[in-house]
C-alpha cells in the first residue's frame, strides 16, 4: 500500500522531491559557474586588486567546490536523462549514492570552508573592497541576473 504524504503517493513524492533536488543543484551550479567565471579567475592574477594572501583569504577553496559542483551536477544530470528512459523516474536510491559517493568524501572541503568564511573571508573582503580599485571591479562584475547576488552573496554559498 502506498504511504500518501501530501496527498501524493509514494513514488509520485519521491520524483517530484528528487526533480526539486536536481533544481536546486542545478541552480547551485549556475552560481558556482558565475562565482568561477567572474570572480575567482579575472581576480587570480590581478595583483593590483588583491594580494595572493587576500585572494587566498577571500576564495579559499572554491575551486574545489567548484569542481565538485560540477561533478555532482554531471551525475544528477545523467540520472535525470536515465530517468526519463525507465517507468520509475528518477530514483531515490541513486540520487542519494550520488551524494554519499561524491560529496561524502569531499565534506571536509565544504566544512572548511564555511568554517573559513565565517572566520576569515568576510572581514577581508569587507576590508578589500574599501580600496576603491577593488569596489570598481566589483561594480563592473555584478550580473544582470536578477537572482544572482554580489560577490560577498555568492561567497555565502
């Protein structure tokens, strides 16, 4: 018999949960890609505008974050196209392998970089973008997507 959450059966719940999942990643993806593209690599060289300790300080181990952005959105994404081939839809069981066997081995990464900003990355960044060659490029950069926020937003992850 099937559980009914929310009105809708079991099966139905789960795919509509595992579509919203794969929204969220695939939105989160977005952002990474745009936090890379504008941000993390027009400033990795530019040592007028940070110092390789304030980039450091600032972007600490997005790059790693990135990169396992993108491997957990590749993975959720062929399991959605998987998934539009078989009666099921897209399953629970292999959405969460996905998480457990890329993100697992990578939370460290993740904690210490919340660990980081918190501690770190927004006081030197409040500090840099005091200097006024930094706020220009800031200004420069901003996107013209409504959703995406400024740099300090993105780096909330």
């Amino acid at each position: 018999m099937d559980c009914l959450l929310a009105g809708q059966p079991r099966q139905a719940l789960r795919g509509t949960l595992v579509q919203r999942l794969y929204q969220y990643e695939d939105s989160y993806h977005s952002r990474m890609l745009f936090l890379q593209n504008t941000y993390l690599k027009p400033l990795e060289h530019d040592r007028n505008l940070l110092t390789p300790k304030e980039y450091e300080l600032i972007f600490n181990n997005v790059s790693e974050l990135v990169a396992l952005s993108e491997a957990v959105w590749r993975a959720l994404t062929d399991e959605m196209e998987r998934a539009k081939t078989s009666e099921g839809g897209p399953g629970g069981a292999a959405v969460g392998a996905i998480f457990c066997d890329l993100v697992g081995p990578k939370l460290h990464v993740v904690e210490g970089y919340c660990f980081r900003f918190y501690a770190e990355t927004e006081q030197v960044f409040i500090h840099c973008k005091a200097r006024k060659a930094f706020a220009e490029f800031l200004c420069t950069q901003k996107s013209t997507y409504l959703d995406i926020p400024d740099l300090l937003g993105l780096l909330r992850l």
